[in-house]
C-alpha cells in the first residue's frame, strides 16, 4: 500500500542503487532529498533537481561536511524518512562513512520517522569485539563487514532507544553497481525495493521496526544486532568518538 506523500532524503544518490530509489520515490510522488559527495557527482543530479528534488553535497568521510548537511537539511522543510544509502566498500573511508556518518544523521537530523539504513550479507562476518580496536576515524583501512555489523546494530539499537521511529536494516543484495561490479548475481531492481517500501509505505509490515530485510523479507541478523550491551556499547563508542550524543 503506497503512503502518503513524504519527504526523503536518500543519501549517496549520484549512482547505483541511491539514484534508483530517489528515481522511483520521485516517480512515486514524494518529495526526495538527493545527496552527493562533491559538486562534480551533484552535476549528475540535475534531472532530479528539474523535477524539484533537492540537492546536498558533502563528503561524508568528512565529520564536518556530515555536520553542514544536517545543518542544512534542518533549516529546510522536516524530512519524514532518510535512507541511509552512502556507502563504501574498501579503504579508510569504510568507518567513516559507512557508520560514522548515518549515526552522525541520525544524532543531529530533526523529525525523521522513519530510518532505513542500508547493511548487507556480509555483516554476518563482522566481529562486534572489533568495535574496541577500530579506528572510526578512518586513520587505517577498515573492514567492510565489520562496518555493516555497526550500522545493521545502530539501526536495532534507534528502535530501541526512539520508539517512535521506524527504524530498519535492509540487504540490497549483491547487485550489479559501481559497487558491486558487473558480475554481480543480484537483482539490481529488487535490490532498491525493500528501502522504498520501508520509507514510504503504509502497509501494516512497514510500520514496524527493529527488522532485518532482504527483497520484502524480514530475516535473522548476526546475534550481536538484538544484544542490548553490544547496541549501548556501539552507541556509546560513536557518542565518545564524535562528541555527539544520540
């Protein structure tokens, strides 16, 4: 059942599976908030700003380009959901902007209902006793599964801690984007569903939270996700880390 019309902000938008879920959130009728790391990137979001999206830029390995979007978005109209789709796969961005950031979001952003954060299979070979020798600041290269297990946990720990919020976890799957290379087995169509649908929709299933879903499926997560002592140690490490309360 389609929602009524809301306001999104899908981050990392520019390509892949975030300008497939900005482009069907628009078609659908919602207001969408497209985002981009850098100006060159925001250029190919034109056509979304023809049809009245609008546009943030900034590089979310970067704490403080992370702190001027939030800024920026709470002086704009209130969003009604964000999807958290921003992600890297290898290298010293993998914390940064694959946890740092959609905690930073999520800590800072005013009125947002409903949080989709996007994991992946591979949070299922995260270890959550890598939390206490990370480097979130993305000083050496960090571990792609790990970073997936965080951010999968932060989205059960805000539905948790915020029970008015609508907040989940959603595997895209293995899909053929920049990302995840030509080759790659998944259903690059389904691969954006599940986080439209969550976003935007009022069916009885997308008005729950604390899930794990994959293609319209909700699924069991690594058993670090629902212990409650790795959520607050989680959310107090990023609260430490970034001076930043949730």
């Amino acid at each position: 059942m389609r929602g009524a019309r809301s306001r999104i902000l899908v981050t990392g938008s520019a390509d892949g599976l975030g300008r497939a879920a900005a482009q069907a959130l628009l078609a659908a009728g919602h207001d969408v908030v497209v985002h981009a790391r850098n100006q060159e990137r925001a250029a190919a979001l034109g056509r979304f700003a023809d049809r009245g999206a609008q546009i943030v830029v900034g590089d979310f390995a970067e704490r403080d380009a992370v702190r001027r979007v939030a800024e920026e978005l709470n002086a704009s109209p209130p969003l009604d959901a964000v999807i958290h789709n921003a992600g890297v796969w290898s290298g010293r961005a993998v914390m940064p902007v694959n946890i740092v950031a959609p905690y930073l979001l999520t800590a800072l952003l005013r009125g947002p209902r409903r949080l989709v954060y996007l994991s992946s299979n591979s949070h299922l070979g995260g270890d959550p006793s890598s939390l206490d020798a990370v480097d979130l600041r993305g000083g050496s290269p960090g571990s792609y599964a790990d970073s997936k297990l965080f951010v999968t946990t932060l989205a059960t720990a805000v539905a948790r801690l915020r029970p008015g919020v609508l907040s989940n976890a959603v595997d895209p799957g293995w899909v053929p984007t920049r990302m995840g290379g030509p080759s790659a087995p998944d259903d690059l169509e389904l691969g954006h569903q599940t986080q439209e649908w969550l976003a935007s929709s009022d069916d009885p299933e997308a008005l729950t939270a604390g899930g794990y879903w994959y293609h319209g499926r909700r699924l069991q997560p690594h058993r670090a996700v629902h212990d409650v002592a790795f959520q607050d140690h989680l959310v107090r490490a990023l609260a430490e880390e970034t001076g930043t309360a949730l």
